[in-house]
C-alpha cells in the first residue's frame, strides 16, 4: 500500500503519520518499517524544502528509533538548493490581478507579475538557499540566471517610464541584505527590530512604487516620489502583508516542529530552545487559526502526539478534522472507523470478563497494596503483611488483619496466573518483594514524622511506583518476543524503566501533592526538595518537572541507541511512561476519574464512531 501510494519521500511520510494518528499502524507495521527504512537510507534533510516536511521526517524517523541528527540546529533551515525556490507565476498573475484588472493596465500587470514572481525566488535565496552570505557577491551558478532576470525585469521598467530618484534594483537588493542577520546568529532580534527590517523585506513599498509603472498619464513624477516616501497608506499594507504571511504561512510547519521536538534527547539544547520558540508562537497564534488547525494545535499544546496514545479519539482529536488534515481516502478513513469499533467490541468483552487479565489485575492489585500502606494500615498490621507476602505461602492468611486477608489471597491468586502464563511460555516469573519493602519504609516515614533527603525518597519512589514490575509483568503473553532475555533485561531496571518510572513518581506526585497531604500521606518530593533548598513550593515544583523532563529524553535515546532488545518491548515501557502523561496532565485524573478520564473511557469503550 505505501509503495504503491507514492514514490514521493514526503507523500509517503504523511500517508504514514496519517495511519499512526488514525490508529491503525498496527495493520501496516511491516509496509511501514520498510518504507521508513527506506526513507532513512536514501534521504535526508536536503530532500525536503518546508519545515513542515522537514520535522515530520525527524520525528517519524526518531520514533521508529533511527537516530537521525536533529541537524546541528538546522532542521529547520533548509538545504540550499534553488531547484526549490517558489516558482508560482501563475499565482503571481493572480495576485497581480487583484491589484488591478481593468483592460487598459495590461501592461502594468504584466511587468508586476514578473517582480513579484523575481522578489519570491529572491527571497528565497536569501533566506534559505543562499548559504553565507558572502555567497551572494561571488554569483555562484545557479544565481547568474537569476541576476540576469533581475536585470531584464528592472530594464523593462526602464523602457516603459521610471521618473522616480530611487533605484528599484538597489532598494530591493538592500532591503533584502538586511536579512544578513540571520547568517550572523541575530535571532531573535526585538519586535521593533524586526518590524523595522520586515516592512522592508516584504517587499510592498517597491511593488507600490512599481505597480504605478505602466499606468499611463496618473503615474506622474509626484506620484512617484509620494508612493516611494513610504507614506502611511503602503506602510498599513507592509503590516498587513508581513504579519498576516509571518502567521499564517508558518502554522502548519511549527505545529509540525513542536511535535518534533518531544523526540529530543539531552545535549539538543537546540531543539529545547525550538520547543520554546514553537509553543510561545502556537499559543500566540490559536485564536488567529481556523479548523481543523486550531482543533490539532489545541491538543498538542495540551498533549503531545508522542506523550499520548496512538487512537485518534483517545488523543481527544475528531475523526473528521482528522480527515482533513492528512491524506486520506473516504474509504480508508471509514476502514479506520470500521476498526475502531470493533476494536472497541473486543476491549467492551474483555473488560466484562475481567481480561487484558494479568496486567489489568496487577494494576488494581498495586493500587490497593499502595492505599493499605499509604493510608488505612497501622505499622504493626503493614509489619505482619510486609512479612506474609516475603513468606508467600498461604498459611500467612492466619495471622493478618480481616481486611487484609482478601488482598493477601487474591494477590496469591494473581500471581499464580502469571506462573501458569509464563509456564505456557517454558518460562517462569519471581515475585520480586522489593517494592513491598519500599511502601514498608515509606510507612515507617510517615508514622515517624520523618522528611527524607531527595536521594532517599527517589531510592524508595523508584520502587514504590511499581512500574520496574508493571514493565516485567508486561511482557508475559507478548509471545516469542519475550524471550528469557528480555525478561533479565527488563528486571535489571535499565534506564527506559528507570526513566519511565522517574516520570511516573514524580508526575504523579506533583499533582497529587495537595491531595495526600490533606488525607495523611508520606512526605512527597515537593517537601524533600524544599526543606534542604530553602526553596518555596513553586520552585520545588519547576525543579522536578525539569527531571520528569531529562528523563522524557532519556527514553527517547532509549529507543534509539538500543540494538539488543526489541523495539514493540520498548514501546510497551514508552507506552506506560505516556499512560502518565495523559491520566496525570495537570490533575490526578486516575485516583479523581469522575470527569476527564470518563470521557476517555467513554470514548474508548462506549461511544463507537458512526460509519458514512
């Protein structure tokens, strides 16, 4: 399918997003690793002249764990080549034509059509394809064509009557070298620096003066000089045309370099800074976009496309802005919605009986363990079940609480599942009780009063958020993948779980912090940073989403300096990691699930998508 589709390398990375976002790669996972394959060894940043391309071949090529260079801070600076430069003559004529249609001025329109198309592909030298610019003074090949044409343009003006002091060659060129400061690092310069210098690059004053050429007995010389003194009137349109083009035309290409940069790693300080740069000017620019841009732009400032989950309503986004964002038949997006639901049939009869049956029940049976020892257990009663589940045996039962009786059994019951599971698989699984013992010590915290150092609390925090053991346990049924190896690999807590459960820890602390210490909690990470800081809750705060943030990277290097282990078992720990971001952005929506995270389960498991 993705062969046939196109043999376009940009064509083909947008069909390919289109699937990922529509939630069906699973179906094309073949077609897609060997189209991105190919991709990967035959193109790189030069064969793409937007930015829109450009960051969609880093992010899809980064994700499927290639590591491509972010370009030494050029991903977004295009390779110099002038076989891309904007040729729209067409376009140029029409534009033209709305300055003035009237029969008689044909000749103005057809020497305006020709510098309008000229200041286009000037422009473009000059932002993109010029390379230093010293370049531009020793006339390399591929701008003696262009010079030539300048000159030929400019020489026409001559001959049909130019009264005007200014020079149009050189104000144009000067108005354009005033864009040097780009190639010298000047970035960003002051909104009246580059107001000042913008008004002038884009070009109105000089087709103003050059749209009179042409229009007989009312271009007279004081029309020349008036239109050239760039009076108010031509000043309001270069506002216009500058702003409404700086806004409008990038849109798409930041949105596309915003979700790009979530694939970076640490030492990319570049595309920290492109991250900054791209969310200030996404939420400048939301109320001035029209759908479906607002609708994608919206939820990616809200929740990345790689923090989330792959399903398009999972990700909050309609199937019909959907539609209209990538290229996509109406049959292959109702195949799409086919697929949804009847995936959404097998997840409603799974969940009835109780399947997705070892994960899902190890999850549950976490968060009840955590609550028993995070709040209802005294230390006497949390001492003897810390010591039944080391004895694991059930004879234990005899000397617990009643209320802890069923837990301690079912958990039995659980983990006899995942032995028969695993047997399955000529395998077999160690209940590892090093978590167990964390929620002990951190029972002992509380009920002592006492506030542990940072290096202490993430020593136990690690462990107590359980993800070293959800990643293990979710291994089991994955099949030939999981091999013995695998499974050593994972249990040795390696960084991507290590990563995945810093982000876990502390996501969820941060927003729970308020919540536990008003229902009597262990101390969080808020309170360990602050008390040897000196520093106020906010501090705390920016300080441990900068961790949650390098160890965002460190997943991400993960998934690409990795050759040992296979990518679909990195993806289920990169997959846990994104259950956090979703379930914890901003509020606790797992332990508070009365809102947000109804709506995802109702769009999950209930609301299906109607067919056309």
């Amino acid at each position: 399918m993705l062969v046939a589709a196109t043999d376009k390398p940009s064509q083909r990375l947008n069909l390919i997003d289109g699937i990922q976002r529509l939630g069906v790669s699973f179906h094309f996972k073949t077609e897609i690793e060997a189209a991105l394959q190919h991709i990967y060894e035959t193109c790189d940043y030069g064969h793409f002249d937007d930015l829109y391309t450009v960051a969609l071949f880093f992010r899809l090529l980064r994700q499927q764990g290639f590591l491509v260079s972010c370009g030494g801070g050029k991903i977004w600076i295009l390779q110099r080549n002038c076989l891309f430069a904007r040729d729209r003559l067409v376009e140029c004529y029409f534009w033209i034509l709305g300055v003035y249609f009237e029969p008689q001025y044909w000749p103005a329109r057809r020497i305006l059509t020709k510098v309008i198309a000229m200041t286009s592909i000037i422009d473009d030298i000059y932002d993109v394809y010029g390379g230093e610019i010293s370049a531009l003074d020793q006339f390399p090949e591929y701008m003696k064509l262009c010079y030539q044409s300048l000159l030929d343009v400019y020489g026409m003006t001559d001959e049909e009557r130019w009264p005007s002091k200014e020079d149009p060659i050189a104000s144009t060129m000067q108005n354009l070298r005033s864009q040097n400061g780009f190639h010298q690092g000047y970035v960003p310069p002051s909104m009246e620096e580059y107001m000042q210098v913008g008004l002038l690059t884009c070009g109105y004053k000089m087709l103003a003066t050059v749209s009179y050429v042409g229009m007989g007995e009312l271009a007279t010389k004081e029309a020349f000089d008036w239109v050239s003194s760039f009076p108010l009137i031509v000043e309001v349109a270069s506002v216009i045309n500058r702003l409404t083009d700086d806004i409008v035309g990038h849109k798409v290409g930041i949105l596309s370099l915003y979700e790009a940069t979530h694939l970076r790693v640490r030492g990319e300080e570049i595309l920290d800074e492109a991250l900054s740069f791209t969310t200030t000017h996404l939420e400048f620019m939301v109320p001035n976009l029209s759908n479906p841009v607002t609708e994608h732009a919206v939820h990616a400032l809200y929740q990345p496309i790689h923090k989330g989950f792959d399903k398009a309503r999972m990700q909050g986004v309609t199937f019909p802005s959907m539609n209209k964002m990538i290229p996509i038949t109406r049959t292959f997006l109702n195949f799409t919605k086919l697929d949804f639901n009847l995936l959404q049939k097998l997840h409603q009869r799974e969940l009835s009986e109780i399947t997705r049956r070892i994960l899902t029940k190890v999850i549950a049976m976490t968060s009840i363990i955590d609550d028993i020892y995070d709040v209802y257990g005294t230390l006497e009663e949390l001492a003897l079940f810390t010591d039944a589940i080391e004895r694991w045996e059930i004879s234990a039962l005899d000397q617990l609480p009643e209320y802890m009786k069923l837990c301690y059994q079912s958990l039995l019951d659980v983990y006899s599942m995942i032995d028969e599971e695993m047997a399955k698989q000529g395998g077999s699984y160690r209940v590892d009780y090093a978590n167990l013992k964390g929620y002990f010590e951190e029972a002992k915290w509380f009920h002592q009063g006492y506030v542990p150092s940072m290096e202490e609390y993430m020593q136990v925090g690690l462990l107590t958020c359980g993800y070293k053991m959800l990643a293990t346990v979710s291994y089991v049924g994955m099949g030939e993948l999981a091999t013995k190896e695998a499974f050593d690999w994972v249990s040795s807590f390696p960084l991507i779980v290590e990563s995945a459960s810093v982000i876990n820890r502390l996501t969820d602390d941060i927003v729970g912090h308020k919540f536990e210490q008003q229902r009597g909690h262990v101390v969080s990470p808020v309170e360990c940073y602050m008390k040897p800081h000196g520093a106020i809750e906010e501090e705390a705060i920016v300080e441990l989403y900068d961790q949650v943030t390098n160890a965002s990277k460190d997943m991400n290097a993960e998934c690409l300096y990795s050759t040992k282990v296979p990518m679909p078992l990195l993806v289920r720990v990169l997959n846990l990691a994104r259950v956090i971001n979703v379930l914890y952005k901003d509020e606790d929506s797992y332990t508070h699930s009365g809102t947000r995270t109804k709506n995802f389960v109702t769009s999950v498991l209930i609301d299906s998508v109607p067919i056309n």
